[in-house]
C-alpha cells in the first residue's frame, strides 16, 4: 500500500462511507473524535504502521483528563481499524491489542421531590414553564423536548398524550429535526391532568406571542410546529436551553444540575411511588431493562429497603 495513506486519510474515508448509515448526529460526533483527538495524535502515521503502542499512548493521554472522551474515540477508531482488515488494508486490528478504557459509572445528579416543587413553584411565571413541568414530569430528553410539535400531543379529558417522534439537535450550529436517539425513543408517554391543563395554558400564551410579534413573526419550516420555541417563532437552541435552565435554578435558589437530571429526577421520584423498572424503561425510552437498571439500580435498593423497614415498623412496633 501506498506509505502515504495515512491514518487521517483511512478516517476521513471510513467515516464517508459509515455516514449514510449513521444519524446526523452521530456523524458530528465521530468528526469530532477524529478532528480534535486521533487525527493530531496518529493522523500522520502509515496506516501500516499505526502500532498499539501509539494507540495505548494516545488513548492513555486523553483518558487522563477525559476518561469518557478517551473511551468513545477508541472506540471509533478500533470500528474504524476493524473495516480496513475486512477490506485488506490491514493484516490485523492494532486496537485488539490495546484494553478499552474503563469509566467508572457515576450516579445520576437528581433532586428530591421537596426540591423538583420548590423549582416549578418558581417557575410558574416563566415562558418556559410548561417545557419545566413536562421534562420534570415525563422524563424526555433535551432534544425530545424541543423537537416536541403540537401535532403529537393529544390533550383530551383528563388526561392526554405525548407522543415522541423526533428530537431537533444542533449539528455544528445549524438546527435539524431527527428521529430519537434509538428505535426504543420513539414511544407514547400519558400525561396528567395537571400537565394538560398547563399546555394548554402555554399554548394560548403562544398565540398570544405570535399576534403581539406581528409582521416580526419568523416562522420557520422546523419551528412552525414546535411546543417550545422563541417568543419569536424560531426553535430554541439546545444550548441555550441550558442556559435558561442554570438561570431557573438560581430563581428557584435549588441546587444546580443540569438538564439531563430533570429526567433522572423524574425517574427517581416514579422508582420511589412504586414504579417498576420495566415500565420505566418504556417511558424513558432505553433500548433495554439492563440500561434502566444500570442507571437507577441505587434507587431501586432504597426503595427495597424503605419498603421493608415500613413492613417492620408495622408488625413489630407494639401498640398504646
């Protein structure tokens, strides 16, 4: 093979021919890896040559300040090494040599209950509150929140629908509408009366908006249809999004965590009223029970242990 295809020019070339099989987002986020990780490190290196001492020395400099990076640019460029030995570019794959960093998984950031009311008791003035109550009450992800249209929620007597179709996300600045995250994210989410009836509040409140912008109004293919967008009609960027959140949560004076542990927190509070693991799954979209329990399994225990301890209290505390 010519000595001047190098490991930057396999990537650039495995990534072109991945592309179409793979989500928008997913493409960004393998450039990404590659760009700003493997091509600096190995781009210059002779495909032929890439060695797994170059890989382990690599990996091992990015995992000393950012485990989780270091392991998903692995793991791009191990798929990648593993498709030029199908292709005969490479005798063997040099990552099969070199262990697969380890992340130690951290508990999910979420808040107790007392603390979730005492953030959407402050935000009930806000624009934003019905996407607060909804994030806090069905668990959706950023970008399902925001890619959330009208047309998929059913606000019937008394309870309605949700109904998760796509998600919008930012690919390098500009906003696109995709489908959710994995097959498992596309599902229907029943939702409360309570809920109802402040969606329907923010949907005349964004009636209103509209008429008071006038001629302003920038309506938009992608937001046109949109639960949560601007008071002038475009989508909200994800970003900005957790912008406007950081700021609720000092309004609220409640500890800060991100946007993600609204969902942790939803989940958290459903384990604790009884909810099981398989329903939760099905309501937060994973693509397994597994992930479910990986992630809430601690809630899950506490909740088996306050369980049984308030079996206890009953049968063996004596009576007056």
């Amino acid at each position: 093979m010519d000595r001047d295809y190098t490991v930057a020019r396999w990537l650039s070339t495995w990534l072109t021919l991945r592309s179409p099989a793979l989500a928008d987002r997913t493409v960004a986020d393998y450039q990404g890896y590659i760009t700003n990780h493997l091509a600096p490190a190995l781009g210059h290196i002779p495909l032929t040559d890439l060695a797994p001492i170059d890989i382990d020395l690599t990996i091992s400099r990015i995992a000393a300040d950012h485990p989780r990076t270091a392991q998903l640019a692995y793991t791009v460029l191990s798929a990648a090494m593993r498709r030029a030995v199908d292709l005969e570019l490479l005798i063997r794959n040099p990552c099969a040599a070199v262990p697969k960093p380890i992340v130690r998984a951290r508990s999910a950031r979420y808040w107790p209950s007392d603390t979730a009311r005492r953030y959407l008791d402050a935000a009930t003035t806000d624009r934003l509150y019905a996407l607060w109550a909804v994030a806090l009450s069905c668990g959706l992800r950023r970008g399902e929140l925001l890619g959330l249209r009208w047309s998929d929620v059913h606000l019937s007597s008394p309870g309605g629908v949700l109904r998760v179709r796509q998600q919008l996300i930012d690919i390098s600045g500009n906003i696109i509408l995709a489908p959710p995250k994995s097959d498992a994210g596309v599902r229907d989410i029943p939702i409360s009366p309570s809920v109802v009836r402040i969606l329907i509040d923010h949907r005349r409140a964004q009636l209103a908006d509209k008429l008071a912008a006038g001629k302003s109004w920038q309506s938009s293919p992608i937001a046109i249809d949109l639960v949560f967008r601007r008071p002038d009609g475009l989508p909200i960027y994800p970003r900005a999004l957790a912008r406007y959140h950081r700021r609720q949560c000092a309004a609220a004076d409640v500890p800060y965590i991100n946007l993600h542990g609204l969902r942790h927190t939803m989940a958290t509070i459903a384990i604790a009223n009884g909810t099981p693991l398989t329903v939760l799954q099905h309501i937060l979209g994973h693509s397994s029970i597994q992930v479910t329990s990986d992630i809430y399994g601690h809630v899950v225990d506490a909740s088996r242990v306050s369980a049984v301890q308030s079996v206890s209290n009953t049968l063996f505390t004596r009576l007056p």
